[in-house]
C-alpha cells in the first residue's frame, strides 16, 4: 500500500490546499491560453476563509529601457517578502509561477502550497501546445515543498 502526502493531515488544511491548487492551476491555464504566458503571484486564505490575490509588480531593470525580460525570481522573491509581512492574517498561502523541468523538457506550471498548520506541498503541471495550437495539460504531480512564509521552528504566527 503506498503512502500518499495526504494521510494523516487535517481534512480542513486538505480542503484549504485543494482550493489554492486548484485555483492556482486554473488561474495560470487561463492566462496561458489568452497570453501564453503568466506572471508569478500569490493566492491567500485569509483567516476567515476568503480567497484572495496577491500580486506584484515586476522589478524596474535599472537601466531604463524595456527590455522584455521580466526577473520572474526577483518577482517570486518579493511575492514571499509580502507573505511573510502579512502572515498573522493567513491561514494559507500558494504561490505560482512557472517553472521549466529540464529531465522532460518541458514548462510547467509550479503552485507551491503553505498552510499555518504544518502542511507544505507543490502540485506541478507540465504543459505544452499541440500542433494545432491547443493547450495540453497532463495530470499533475506533487512534489515536497519548503517552509518560506511559516518556517519550520520558526515559532507560530
């Protein structure tokens, strides 16, 4: 019998999971499929349960051109910074942004998951396009995630 990431966790940190995985997975589908691309950002629960965007704007370059580029680290980086200020009034938090999975060479789509209560966990979801133009989404996998917003040891909220 195999060991599943959900055995033994609270069914409500579950169901907080569950609605930022599949929130965050939808949200990136769609801007994938109206721009092909998309921005990292945050979703929250808040303690009383609503959901709740969290976004940033991307870092100036320094030089005072455009250059199409966006520092999507440098984004990411700043997403956690605000999660970490704000954390006494979430019970929950994912981030998304999108990743690139060399050993399939291939994008995905990375929604890292944090929950007050202990429970870290990422779902991943490659995607790509077919020859028509279609966007496919296989099933995605979960992958470990680190502590950021609530550090392990690092006291309570």
């Amino acid at each position: 019998m195999s060991v599943s990431w959900r055995d033994g966790v609270d069914p409500e940190i579950l169901k907080d999971i569950d609605t930022l995985f599949g929130t965050g997975l939808g949200m990136a589908q769609e801007q994938l499929e109206e721009h092909g691309a998309f921005l990292p950002a945050a979703l929250v629960l808040d303690n009383g349960g609503e959901l709740r965007l969290i976004a940033v704007a991307p870092p100036e370059t320094g030089d005072g051109e455009e250059s199409g580029e966006v520092d999507a680290d440098a984004m990411i980086q700043d997403i956690y910074a605000a999660l970490q200020q704000q954390k006494d009034g979430f019970r929950a938090v994912a981030v998304i942004s999108d990743i690139y999975l060399p050993d399939h060479d291939t994008d995905a789509i990375h929604v890292a998951t944090e929950h007050s209560r202990g429970t870290a966990i990422a779902a991943i979801q490659p995607y790509s396009t077919d020859d028509t133009g279609r966007w496919i989404y296989p099933d995605p996998f979960i992958d470990p995630q680190e502590r950021i917003v609530w550090p392990a040891g690092g006291g309570s909220n």
